[in-house]
C-alpha cells in the first residue's frame, strides 16, 4: 500500500488513458448487450452512488481504446455524473471502489436523456486496454439511481472485433465478475465502444514521446510508455529504452518493455532520472530517438510513510473542514468536492475507501502562525448505525516530511454518537509560532482505535486515512509592507539584449499583502506590468528607451500601499554597441563559458577549474563599462582565452576574436576576425598572437568580441560575430588604439595587417599583408606540426596590399604553420586544414 504512489499513479494513468486522440481514421466497434440478446431491460438499480461491474478482454491483437460507455438510463439521471473506474486485479467477487485496487479513468455529466433505454454516459474518453489483458470495469452513478438488470439474461458473454465483454453471472476463479455494490450476479446493461489505441508508425514515428509521471516519491514504483503526446499508442516499432543520471551520459536500461502497452517499463528510483527510447519503425527500417523525459523526485509534502487502516467497509472520512476562529471564514472545506459533501451519513455507498489522497484536489490552504483555527471532521457510514471510532489530524509542523505523534497530532477525538451531531468531530487548535513557513502534509484519519505512535502503515480495523497538502503562512500583514529592493543584471544596456530585474529583499515574516511590479519612463508616469503579480523576477528585452521599475506592495487590510526605490535601466552609448550576440541555449543546453582572458597586460579571469565551474553559467559578459585596454599599432600582442564548463565532461568548442580597427561599429570578415582556434579536451586554454595595423583608428573607442561556442562547425555566429547560438559566451571589450612610440619597435612592425582567410580551409586560402617599409622581396614557407616543410615560394613586392593565394589541397587535414618572411622580418600564423 502506498500514499503518493497511488495517489500519482491514478492521474498519470489518466494523463496516459484519458488524452484527446489524434485525427487518425480507425473503425469502431461497439458492443451492446441489448443486441442480439434476450432479458437485457435495466429493471432494477443500486440507488444513488450505486455502480454495477463488467469485465472486458481484449484479445484484438492489439491495444484498443474504449472511447465511449452507454448504460440503462431514465430522464431521472440527465445531470448525474457518471464515472467510469478499473481494475487489473479485481476480476471478479465483492468489490470496492478505492485505490489502489480500483482506479478511475474517466468521468462527466449525463445530458441528453430523453426517455428509457442505453444512452452514452461517457464520451470521447480515451480508456486503453494492452493487447491480451483482462479489466474489470465498474459504471459509477452519482444517482438518484444506478440501472441494471437481475435475474438471468442472455448471453453473458459477447464478443466482436477480437474483445470479448463478460457480464453478470459470468465466473472467474469461481466468483461472478458482475456486482451492483454488495448485489450479485447483476448485469450491466449498457455498452461499450473501441478503436485500435496504436497508430501505424510509419508517418508518426518523429512524434513520438514519453508519457508518464514527471515526479515520483522515492523507492516507489512507476510506468512510462512511449506514444504521441496524446498518449496514444504506436505500433510497429520496437524498442530500446536508455536512462541517465545527468541527462548527458546515457545507458541502456535493462527492463523488458510490455510491447502492447507502448513498450511500457517499470522503474523506482531515489533521485532525479531520465529516460529516453531508441525506436525502430520495421516497416520502413527508420529509427528516432524521442526526447528525453525527467523523472524528478516529488516534493516531501507529497512523500509521508504509508498508512491505511485495514477493513474497507464500516466509517469513513466525509466532510473535512478548517475554520479560522478569528473571522468564522473557512480557509478549506472538503464538501466542494462529491466525496466530501459529509451526506448522507448513513448507508453512504462512497464509505468503502482504506486510503484516499488529496493532495491536489483542493486548493493549499493557508494556515498562519500564532493563528486559531477550528478543524471539523464529519463521518460517514456504509451501514445504517454509527460505528464508534476516532478521528485524528496530523501536520507537518517542522517540514521534515515525517509525523511526529508527539509535537505534530493536532487533532485527537472520539466520535462516541453523542452530542448534537453525533457524525462530527470538532477541535480547535493553535498553529504554533515556530512552525516552519511552506507546503506541508496534513493527515485526517478516522479509524476504529487510536493510532498508537507515527500514523504510519495499517491501522487494524475500519476507517479511511485521507492525505492534503496544506501551507503554513505568516501572519497577515497590518500596515505598510516594506517593497524591497529592485536589481537587474544589467542596468546600462544595448538595444535587444535580454535583463533580468530581480526583487527578493521584500518583506518576508507577513502575508496576505498584494506585490506587483510597475515600469515608468519618467518616474512620473507608472504603470502596472502584466501579470507580474508576486513574482520575484522579469526577463524583459531592453528596446532602446531608458527605463525605471519598481516593486508596489498593498495590504488589503489597510489599503497602506508602500514601494521599492525605482532602479533605472539605461541607454549605453552607441560606441558599446554592437551586432547581437549571445548563447541562448539557457540551462541544460548552455553548457561552456570563457573562464578568462588576457591580451598584453589586460588580465581577466572569474576563476575556477575547467570542469566542475559553478561560475560557467554566463550567456554574455559585457565589459565596456571597464576602462577601454589600450594597445598601440604596429605591435604585437600576445593573448589567450581559457576554456571552462560546469560539467563533468569536456566539450570542444569554437573562439573566434574580433577587433573593428576601422571604427565603423561592424565587425568587417574577413580582416577583423583576428584569431580563430579550437579547444579540445588537452587544450582548453588557447594562445597566439595578434599585430595591431597601423592603420587602425586612433584614440577613440571602439569594440572587441570573443566568442566562445560549442558548436565547432563552420557558423554563422562564431565566424562573422553576430547572432544567438546555443551554448558558449561572448565577452565585449572597449579598446583603444595608440600609436606606437619609437621604443621597442622590431622588424616585424614591417609588415601591417598579416592574415590568412579563410582559416579553417579545405585547401585554398589566401594570405595577405601591407607594409610603408620598403620590401624587395617577400618569403612564404608552410610547415606542418612536426616542422617538415610542405611547399615555399617567393615573390617581388612594390608595395601596397600584399596578396596571393596558395593551394595545399593534395595535405593531409590538420594543423600547418604559415611564416611570412619580408627581407628578414617574420611573423607566422597557425591555418586549420579541414
């Protein structure tokens, strides 16, 4: 027996059971057991919340779906609910409706009743049976009355399209598989009506996912299958399913997969996971990966020990409700919901439950410190008399996600049949001061003796345990409440670019006030931002107008109204502005950063080790609020970039570098993309060279960009410096060049703006360089890594641009050495052949 497990189990089977099909033409088939029969007349019935049973088996060769159920109706039932439940396990025999034996799959409202006979109560469900397996249905009436048939009507067996529906006096394992409550054998009398649930694979298989829980307590058993998102099943394929402990590194998973039910598996686990599935279409031999599926590891409030009482008939929890005493205003009341209305309380059909979760059937009620509050408990009968029993609350003060039946029972007391309302229990109790402020459990239970220590396990006897969620608040708010401090990730800004604004400094120890943000472009003028009511950050994209925002709390008991100072987001000048560029992949896929950098005597570096960086997080860091780096033309500048992840594995990755020498605010390809270099998991840091032209603009500002990628291919982001990509970081810089003073200048100052483009190459590349200083004659040799020299060639020079192109497109891929020699002064640059 479990708590959340089958409380969770029962909707990710509806979520897997109960989705809208996909526009698929598949031929129906319906069953109906007034067809072709005799005695079928729905002359009896079960009274209100009454159901009757049916088993169906499905031996189709496939999985079918039941998408429509039809029962014995009068006019009477127009605006009854009816509810469709299941069993996998309960074939035949005494039957009660409660998890985690029986589940329900679909429910709704009866319309359309115009007299007597089988009318659909139950439409467009999507109930899915495997190929091969045997369920016992139960058709649930919320009344006045549940429709049947007694006596011996014939056939109780009928059977079409490979399924075959067993009705009434039909046995199994020697008991009859049809009961009306506690009557039996009784006959449905009604339909069914089925599809194939699998769609054929060979236009569907890129829509493939998995379906199932998304959270899960641990140690406690769960099931995913693979179909399209609406859950239905797809056939012809075969299966290989994989899990990851990281959602990077993958490895096959060894359970068998039931092939019938969408290669479903079983799995338990004690922290998060994720799944995905290999599968292969055999009519057309393709094969797709679907995307990955985490199971996380649901919050402890969901999570308590299992507990349940141990007789199923007898009294049960009905009506639970808590009242704050201060004001009589109920804050969460169990009668919104038709198992908790507390009526009738005798000879109640729905007293029949061992366990019931509610953990997300009611809203959280909030439950404040210091406050009183008054809990009602009313009980409910499956017989004609009260059974003597006591009822019990436990919360979760401490949020440890145990029961401390010491400091942590609420709510203890005798439900004797004495009093006014000899069904209810009534209690008030005090929430304590140190209670711990969030979700947390709450546990009603009823049962036939005390609970001796934890509520935890079966309680002998009859009864019900019944869960909630419930939230432990501050109490609320009496005067102006403090608005906090507004901060942004950036607060001068470049138009396009991304801000976060970030406000957790409001005031926290009251509640019940009203918080909202508000954006002005004067502080004049504020107006409210939508739907951002309580939430602590905006993403906003900045568009080029300066900005303020504040933070405006409101105490509706008060109506005092309080703000946040204004932070105002301003217009960077338009020298610090370039072309958008930015790693967009966000969390999970951005998964490297530039950990530093360095160029002459400029050093930056956020510290940290190449791998298992927990400061690798950065999409784009902008430094043109930094002092401008200052270089001069004409001279040489050695630089590096050093490589880091937040990971455990090494990623290889792009950096290109670029400096507008001309100051146009672009940066021109191929003469300002500077450096373009790889790293690999034995080289994370990079190292070269740059000369500076002596052409570059002088004393003003202008811009340089690293780009760090993980996409090492050729792109358009990396190699031209503009656009979003996935996963990396671009850093900004402000340079400005100087011209160089005569100390320290070397002959290579002859030559003014070397570089070989494109780099990579296939082959053919060209180099190219100017110089003032008379040159005569100009040297290229090219070398390979281990120095052997691969071709040489000499040329006349008269001046101007230098440029030629050479061709090595007979080399092996890999990494050669270009030296350029103009009358004895050299410079060399690394070319990538691909």
């Amino acid at each position: 027996m479990t708590t959340i497990l089958h409380f969770r189990l029962r909707y990710i089977i509806l979520a897997l059971l109960s989705g809208i099909c996909m526009n698929v033409s598949a031929q129906s088939t319906t069953i109906n057991t007034t067809v072709g029969s005799t005695g079928y007349n729905g002359n009896n019935n079960s009274g209100a919340n009454g159901f009757i049973t049916f088993v169906v088996e499905n031996n189709s060769g496939q999985a079918i779906k039941i998408t429509e159920v039809g029962n014995y109706c009068q006019t009477l039932h127009n605006n009854s609910v009816s509810t469709l439940w299941y069993s996998s396990t309960s074939l035949s025999g005494p039957v009660t409706l409660a998890t985690p034996t029986w589940n329900i799959a679909a429910s709704g409202s009866v319309s359309g009743i115009t007299t007597s006979g089988i009318f659909p109560v139950l439409t467009g469900i999507n109930f899915q049976i495997p190929d091969g397996a045997i369920y016992r249905l139960a058709i649930h009436n919320t009344g006045p009355e549940n429709n049947y048939t007694l006596g011996t009507p014939t056939p109780n067996t009928f059977t079409a399209a490979g399924v075959t529906m067993r009705v009434g006096d039909y046995q199994i394992g020697g008991q009859y598989v049809g009961y009306a409550v506690a009557n039996n054998p009784r006959f449905f009398t009604g339909s069914i009506t089925f599809e194939p649930a699998a769609i054929p694979c060979d236009d569907t298989l890129t829509s493939a996912v998995i379906n199932g829980v998304s959270s899960i307590c641990p140690n406690k058993q769960f099931s995913l299958a693979v179909g399209v998102p609406s859950g239905t099943f797809i056939s012809g394929i075969t299966y290989q399913w994989q899990y990851s402990l990281n959602g990077n590194t993958w490895a096959n998973f060894t359970g068998v997969p039931n092939v019938s039910a969408g290669g479903a598996i079983t799995d338990m686990i004690t922290a998060n996971k994720w799944y995905r599935c290999i599968v292969k279409c055999t009519s057309k031999n393709e094969t797709y990966i679907t995307p990955a599926h985490k199971v996380s590891i649901a919050p402890f409030y969901y999570c308590y020990c299992d507990n349940m009482t141990s007789v199923d008939g007898g009294a049960n929890v009905g009506k639970v409700a808590i009242i704050n005493t201060t004001n009589d205003d109920s804050v969460m009341t169990k009668s919104v919901l038709s198992t908790g209305t507390g009526v009738p309380v005798y000879n109640n059909a729905q007293a029949n439950k061992l366990y019931t979760g509610y953990h997300d059937s009611l809203a959280w009620p909030c439950l404040y410190r210091d406050s009183t509050y008054r809990f009602v408990i009313t009980q409910i009968q499956s017989t004609a008399t009260l059974q003597p029993s006591v009822a019990q609350v436990y919360i979760d003060f401490n949020r440890d996600g145990l029961y401390d039946p010491n400091t942590e029972k609420v709510f203890l007391k005798a439900i004797d049949g004495t009093g006014s309302s000899p069904e209810v229990a009534v209690l008030a109790k005090k929430m304590p001061s140190s209670a711990q402020v969030g979700p947390t459990g709450m546990r009603v239970i009823i049962s036939e003796d005390t609970v001796k220590g934890a509520p935890c396990g079966t309680i002998t006897g009859y009864g019900e345990v019944e869960d909630y969620i419930i939230k432990i608040c501050y109490r609320p708010c009496d005067s102006p409440v403090k608005g906090g401090i507004v901060v942004s990730t950036d607060t001068s800004m470049c138009k396009g670019y991304e801000y976060t604004l970030t406000d957790t400094t409001y005031a926290k120890t009251v509640s019940g006030f009203n918080r909202s943000w508000q954006v002005s472009g004067d502080q004049k003028s504020w107006f409210n931002i939508f739907n951002s009511e309580e939430k602590d950050t905006l993403e906003r994209v900045f568009t080029g107008q300066p900005l303020f925002y504040r933070v405006r709390t409101i105490c509706p008991t008060t109506n005092d109204t309080a703000y946040s100072p204004s932070t105002e987001i301003k217009v960077k000048p338009g020298y610090k502005c370039y072309c958008y560029s930015k790693a967009v992949g966000g969390l999970g896929l951005d998964s490297s950063d530039i950990g530093g950098m360095s160029i002459g005597t400029y050093v930056h570096n956020s510290g940290g080790p190449h791998l298992l960086n927990p400061a690798a997080y950065y999409p784009r860091t902008d430094f043109t609020d930094n002092p401008p780096i200052e270089l001069y033309t004409d001279s040489i500048y050695h630089f590096s970039v050093f490589h880091t992840m937040p990971g455990t594995e090494h990623g290889d990755a792009k950096v290109t570098i670029f400096m507008d020498f001309n100051n146009n605010h672009e940066y021109d390809i191929p003469a300002e993309r500077i450096y373009t270099g790889f790293t690999s998991i034995g080289n994370h840091t990079l190292v070269d060279n740059v000369l500076i032209p002596m052409n570059a603009i002088l004393d003003v500002p202008t811009g340089m960009r690293v780009i760090l990628n993980n996409n090492v291919g050729p792109n358009t982001p990396s190699d031209s410096g503009c656009g979003p990509y996935t996963s990396g970081e671009t850093e900004d810089y402000i340079l400005i060049f100087r011209k160089k003073i005569a100390e320290g200048i070397t002959d290579a100052a002859k030559l003014n703006g070397f570089n070989i483009h494109p780099n990579p190459t296939t082959g053919r590349f060209n180099i190219r360089f100017s110089s003032n200083a008379e040159i005569d004659e100009v040297k290229v040799r090219i070398t390979n890594v281990t120095g052997q020299l691969v071709q040489q060639h000499t040329y006349g020079y008269e001046g101007g641009v230098f440029s030629k192109e050479l061709d090595i497109t007979n080399q092996a891929a890999g990494v050669y050495f270009v030296e350029l020699d103009a009358d004895g002064s050299k410079l060399m640059q690394k070319l990538i052949v691909q």
